[in-house]
C-alpha cells in the first residue's frame, strides 16, 4: 500500500517503523511442506481494545487509566485518551446493516468514474469493474488509439485516449481478432486499492486537483459523516464533507505511517469508517521518534482526528484474514443471499476504510 517505505536495518527505524515491523504480517516459510503458510504468532497485549473497554463501561461505569468519554451529545459512549488530543474513537458507530450497505457501495459504485483509482494510470477510467469482476470477464487491450464509434453489449470501453480497454468474455482476444494483452476482472478488483470520492486528490502532487472532473459525494454519505463528526467539531460548526478517499485492504496489505496534512483547516476532523475484516491501527505523535499506541480496528468502528491529533502519524500495519481473528460474523450473515455472495467472498478476506474530509 502506499506510503510505505523499506528500512535495512532495526537500528536505522524509528519507534513507528518498529511498530509496523512488530504487528506486521509474516508467514513462516517451508519449502518442505505443502501445507497452507502459517502466520507468525504476535504479541496483542498491548493493543487497545475499545470494544472491551465500552463492554467494561457498560458493566461497571470503569475505564482504564488514560481513557476518558467525551463530554459531546453523542447517541453512544466515545472514547478520548489524554495523551493524544482531538482524537475520538466510537466503537461500533455503525450498524451491521449500514456496513453491509457501505461495503456495497464502496465496491460497486465507488470506484466508478469520475471517481478516479489506483488503475486509472495503467488502464484508464474503468466502468462497473464489480460487475465485471462477477460476470468473470477480461480486460482486454485493443492496440488502437480510438474507438470505432461503437461496441456490442458484451463489451464495456473503458478508455479512448491511448490503448483502449474493454471488458470482453475471452481472454487474450480484441475485437480486431489479435491477441492483446489482457487481465482478469476479479483480479483488478482485488488489486484496487484506493478510490476517491468529490474533490479528486492527485497523489503525484499530494494536493487536491479542483479542476478534475468530480461528482458530490452522495448526500446519504454526507449526512452520515456530519453525524459522526459531530462530537469533533467546534462548537456550533458543523462538518461539510468535500472529499473522500476509499482504501482497500487483502491479505498482506499495509497503509504505512503517514500524516493526512493536504486539509487547509486541521481543527477539522476527518471522520474515518472500518468495514470488513479486523485490523490494527497505529496511533503515533508528532514525530516518527514517538512510540505509537496500537489498537483494533473492528467492522463499524469510527475514528476522528482533529485539532492536534491531525498532527499524529498513523497507519494500518495489519489486517486479519483468518477465520478466528477477522470478526466478520455478523457481515456474513447479512449477506447471506444469492445477490451477495460475490461482495461476501471479498470482504471475507479485505478491509474497506472510507474518510472523509473537510477540504476548505
């Protein structure tokens, strides 16, 4: 994922690098055995839990040392720590019902364009790359540089400046009856790793490009953000959401420490969804010297970083993919339906993380 980077040397990383190193995911390898590799064991003990912590509450009204409740009129508990100001954690701020709709959308209508991905730069603007991805078709390169004013109905143009691709149902083979260069749909799909929603970010730049073609982000979204932000938000402001960026997580995947500082106000708070598998976020300080706080990510868990908390560097080290530490039960039962097994089968194994952002 982006904004990783490779260190040689223990003695060369910082406190956050040593972080991401102790929860990342490493596979014991053996050449010798044909069984399935096995995760290395890791160390939790030091990972906050919020969701232990809100049962906790709920029981006896105790928290831990350092965890204080926000004093905001919330609907549900939401959780600060002394140490790291403007941060908020609600655990399980979203329903599983809401979840399941969010992950839909983040697959199906998401990534459809203008809304630009990370395939844009290779394939150009892809249309209903779900839908693709579930019908089994093929991305197919068509060695032009325009189109010919037309496709049959078992063919989607997805770019027409350049080489142009389209969805076809036989790999390897154009419409002019050459073999082309070709990728699966089910495979883009799961090597999608950000998508954006309202004011494009152009990540060559790290800026927000206002001239980009954009659509709104949709109202329903906007008015679930508001909701959510509020218990950042100064007093008597409310939140306007004018971007969103949309990560994907599989198996193996990390977003590495980094600083979301493209915003022009930080004591706006950028208001962060999980859906899917369960994950391990780190909270870092100022500086990528300052030891980090670990803590679990679950399905329906809202984080919110405003004011100095903006300032903190943070990332996703780990996800879990494995059947007893992803916690995706309650997911797997809503979809339960013939129409959702292919959005089941990915998050099965995927995180979605949506934040969204006040840009001006």
């Amino acid at each position: 994922m982006y904004g990783s980077e490779a260190v040689a040397h223990d003695s060369e990383r910082t406190a956050f690098r040593k972080a991401e190193k102790k929860y990342k995911l490493y596979c014991d390898h053996n050449k010798s055995s044909k069984k399935k590799k096995q995760p290395r064991p890791v160390d939790l003990s030091e990972v906050i839990d919020f969701k232990s912590i809100l049962d906790s509450f709920n029981r006896n009204g105790e928290l831990p040392p350092e965890t204080f409740l926000s004093p905001c009129d919330f609907d549900r508990p939401v959780f600060c720590l002394e140490s790291r100001p403007g941060f908020y954690f609600i655990p399980g701020a979203i329903s599983v019902e809401e979840q399941c709709h969010w992950i839909r959308e983040s697959l199906a209508s998401f990534p459809q364009p203008p809304n630009r991905t990370n395939h844009n730069a290779i394939y150009g603007p892809i249309d209903d790359l779900f839908l693709a991805a579930r019908e089994r078709r093929v991305l197919v390169e068509e060695n032009s540089s325009h189109t010919d004013g037309g496709s049959d109905s078992n063919s989607f143009a997805c770019k027409v400046d350049g080489p142009i691709w389209k969805f076809s149902e036989e790999p390897g083979a154009s419409s002019r009856g050459n073999m082309s260069k070709s990728m699966l749909a089910s495979v883009l799909l799961r090597k999608l790793r950000w998508s954006t929603l309202g004011l494009q970010f152009d990540w060559s730049k790290r800026n927000y490009d206002v001239s980009l073609p954009h659509n709104k982000i949709p109202n329903a979204l906007c008015q679930l953000a508001k909701k959510l932000a509020a218990p950042a938000m100064p007093l008597g402001e409310e939140f306007r959401p004018e971007a969103a960026i949309v990560n994907y997580f599989g198996l193996g995947d990390a977003l590495g420490g980094h600083l979301d500082d493209m915003e022009a106000d930080w004591s706006k708070p950028i208001v962060s969804m999980s859906l899917g598998c369960k994950a391990i976020f780190l909270l870092g300080g100022k500086s990528r010297e300052d030891l980090p706080l670990a803590m679990f990510l679950r399905s329906g868990d809202v984080v919110l970083m405003a004011g100095e908390a903006r300032e903190c560097f943070h990332g996703v080290p780990r996800i879990f993919t494995d059947d007893e530490n992803a916690e995706i039960t309650p997911l797997e039962l809503q979809f339960s339906d013939q129409d959702d097994l292919c959005f089941l089968e990915y998050i099965r194994t995927s995180r979605i993380n949506i934040n969204m952002r006040q840009v001006f």
